[in-house]
C-alpha cells in the first residue's frame, strides 16, 4: 500500500531533506535555513557590494539555505540576487555543456564584485570552472562559498573552495539515538523533523579576499597573493 504504510510498522529514521516532508516518519536533516543564516553573516564580513545566492528551486534543501541567506542579509539592509538554473530542463544529450553556457551567461550579468552562496560544492565548483573560462577572477571578483566541505570538489577546484561543513557525524548520533528509542517502544512522541545546525565553516583561497570595487586595487591584491611568496615585490 505504499512506502509509508511500510515505514510505520517499521522502527525507521529518515535523514534526507528531500524526503523529510512525505514518508510519514521521523526525520534527521541539517538545519539548511540556519545554515544560510551563518552564510550570510561570513559573506557580509568581506565587504563586498553585492551578493548573490545560486540554488536549485526544485529542491528543498535549496529553497531554505535560499531563505536564510536572503533573510539574514535584509536584516543587515542588504540586497541579493538569487539565481537559478534548472539543470534537468536541459537536453540530456551534452547537458553539461549546456549548462556551462547557461552558467557563463549568468555570471555576466553579475553585479561585481560580489559574494555567491551556493546550494552545494559541486555547484560551486562548476561555477568556479566557468569564472575561470571567463577570466573572473575568484575571489576578487566574485568570492564563493559552497555547502557540504566535499574534500574532491573543494581541494580539486582553483583556488581551493570555502564551504560549510555538512553535520553529518552530529546527524549521525541523533538519529542513531532516535532508532534506538524507537526500537525499545512504539510510544515515542517525536517531532516530525529534528534539524541539526551547521557549526563549521571552513574558510579557504576562494573567499580570501576583502571587497574593493577599484580595479587596480583589487588587482594589486592579486598581484601580491600570486607572488609575493617567490619573488620580492615593490609598489611600480
């Protein structure tokens, strides 16, 4: 009769943000909403003018980062644009080449310099390759924050990739603690979602950078990054 018939006579902990909401049982998610919240506080630090979050609105881990991070930052009196790009409304056949192309036209139009909060690393680092195709330069331009710390996309992509950690050792024990309480007695009153919040936030090369509309300021900076530690600069 269906999934949920199944789960309830099941001791079952879900702990997918994109099932919290339809399986009829308890689930265990990253607290996505607070998540944008610290997001926002870290980007507004650096300075920048403008601000900017690229999500996926068919996804509901997506849509609340989106809320907290645009929330949070008009608390501080500041502006976001939020970008979208479908993916699977894209033909399958060279889809990611269609996707670079759509990605490319967006970061065009991007108001810069800028902060871009980003669903997730893979995203993230895709939109890094494409600053990278045409020539932005990352993070004096545009400084990029990602969701989950996945060590393959933040350590494989130029400059490495600020992201915040996904609590997953934390989500791990809670819903392990959850199941054993279900395993022991059908009488257990719980909440349908319990969300765990997101403490670490790992800062790398791709938002080390303080705001600075002037071009050769901003370019100075980069300068001094790329070569100060081989050669000995001077102001000329």
């Amino acid at each position: 009769r269906g999934l949920g018939d199944v789960y309830k006579r099941q001791p079952v902990v879900n702990i997918s943000s994109e099932s919290s909401t339809n399986l009829g049982v308890h689930s265990v998610v990253p607290d996505n909403y607070q998540a944008g919240v610290l997001a926002a506080r870290y980007l507004a630090e650096l300075g920048m003018p403008n601000f900017a979050f690229w999500g996926d609105k068919k996804r509901n881990y997506s849509r609340s980062r989106q809320a907290g991070f645009v929330d949070e930052l008009e608390r501080m009196g500041k502006k976001c644009d939020v970008l979208d790009c479908d993916v699977y409304a894209l033909p399958f056949k060279e889809r990611w080449t269609f996707l670079g192309r759509e990605m490319r036209k967006v970061i065009r139009r991007l108001r810069k310099p800028v902060a871009l909060f980003v669903k997730d690393d893979l995203a993230a680092r895709t939109i890094l390759q494409q600053c990278e195709n045409l020539d932005v330069q990352v993070p004096e331009e545009m400084a990029i924050l990602g969701f989950n710390d996945d060590i393959v996309f933040c350590h494989a992509s130029y400059p490495p990739l600020s992201s915040l950690a996904y609590p997953g050792r934390r989500i791990g024990f809670v819903a392990a603690s959850i199941l054993s309480r279900l395993m022991e007695t059908d009488a257990v009153e719980l909440p349908p979602i319990t969300e765990v919040n997101t403490v670490s936030l790992i800062k790398r090369e791709s938002t080390n950078t303080q705001g600075f509309e002037d071009e050769m300021v901003a370019r100075a900076i980069k300068i001094i990054r790329d070569e100060a530690g081989s050669r000995s600069l001077k102001v000329s």
